[in-house]
C-alpha cells in the first residue's frame, strides 16, 4: 500500500493504538464504538438483501446506506480542511483505505466540471463474485455522498449521480467509480 494513504493520518495512530474497551465491554476505535467482523459478513447482508428482495433493491440500499454515511462524515469534518475539499476528501479515503474497503485512488478530481473518478482496488466486491453487474453500491454511495457534502458546503445548486463503471465482481481488475452530474451520463450511455 502506497505511503501517499497515509498523508493525514497513519495506520498506526488510528487503529492499533486507538483500540480499547470500555468498563462495559464495547471495542472502541478511539471513542467510536467498533465492530471487527470478516468482510464476507457485510457481503453477505447485502447478499441476502439481494436474494430476496432483488438487485435492484440491494443496489438502493446498500448506495443509501453508504450515501448518508458518505455525507455525514464529510460534514464534520469540512471545516478542518478550511474548504480546500481535495484534502478534505483525500482525508476520507484515507480513513476508507485504512478501515479495509479497499485501496482508494483518485483519477479525476475536477470541480469546475463536477466529475470526479475513484478506483478502488481490492474492494467487498471480490467477495461477490461472479456477478453481471457491478455490485458494489456501498462504496459508491460513499463516495457520492461525500462528493455531494462538498459540492453543498461550496454553495453550488449541483445534484450528482454516479456509476460504477468497472467492477471486480465482473471480471475488471479493479473497481472504478465515476461520479458527476446527470448529463455526464447522458454522453457515455
Ligand atoms: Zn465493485
């Protein structure tokens, strides 16, 4: 893994050292409560969501789900970053790429055209193959979400969608992920 991850925040600082338990038993990361389950358990959750309820539904929760968190976690952490919103959201992959979702990289990161391209290697995706489709709509939500945070905390009246246009779990190297506004998608559909 690239030492360029670790720019804000190193690996050893924010696990190793950051893991306790409360008097009551909890995992905490730092003073979040924590969770350290195999990465299959959450592919299956979303696995299930998808047998039963179907793609398209796994696909809109799973993306909500990430969406929101995306957003949320981005909002507290905005203004440390002064509205520089590339290190705000290097800050973001940095603690993904950390946590286990995979190895995040930046391909495109333009704002005055609101397109935004991610590549993740090595993400749940492998977890869920072989598929048609790309499946990994948790991290697109992720990134989404966070990227739209920006976009508001600038005042701009954008709405982004998104699209997972390479994904592991059918058969590409990696996941990639592009992000931007409806009209971007008009044009590569
Ligand atoms: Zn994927």
């Amino acid at each position: 893994m690239s030492d360029a991850f670790f720019k804000y925040v190193s690996l050893k600082e924010t696990l190793f050292s950051k893991l306790s338990y409360d008097e009551n038993g909890r995992l905490l990361l730092g003073n979040v409560i924590v969770l350290i389950v195999p990465r299959r358990i959450f592919s299956t959750v979303q696995k299930s969501i998808s047998d039963i309820l179907g793609d398209g539904c796994a696909a809109l929760v799973m993306y909500n789900a990430g969406y929101s968190i995306g957003y949320d976690v981005l909002s507290k952490v905005i203004e440390k970053f002064s509205n520089d919103i590339r290190s705000a959201f290097e800050f973001f992959m940095t603690i993904l790429t950390t946590r286990g979702w995979g190895e995040l990289k930046i391909v495109e990161f333009d704002t005055d055209k609101n397109t935004y391209r991610v590549q993740v290697r090595s993400s749940y995706g492998e977890d869920l193959k072989p598929s048609r489709r790309a499946v990994c709509h948790f991290i697109r939500g992720l990134l989404t979400g966070s990227l739209q945070c920006l976009t508001d905390s600038r005042g701009k009246d954008v709405k982004l969608y998104s699209r997972e246009t390479k994904c592991v779990a059918k058969g590409d190297p990696y996941c990639e992920f592009l992000i931007a506004e409806v009209k971007k998608f008009a044009k590569i559909t």
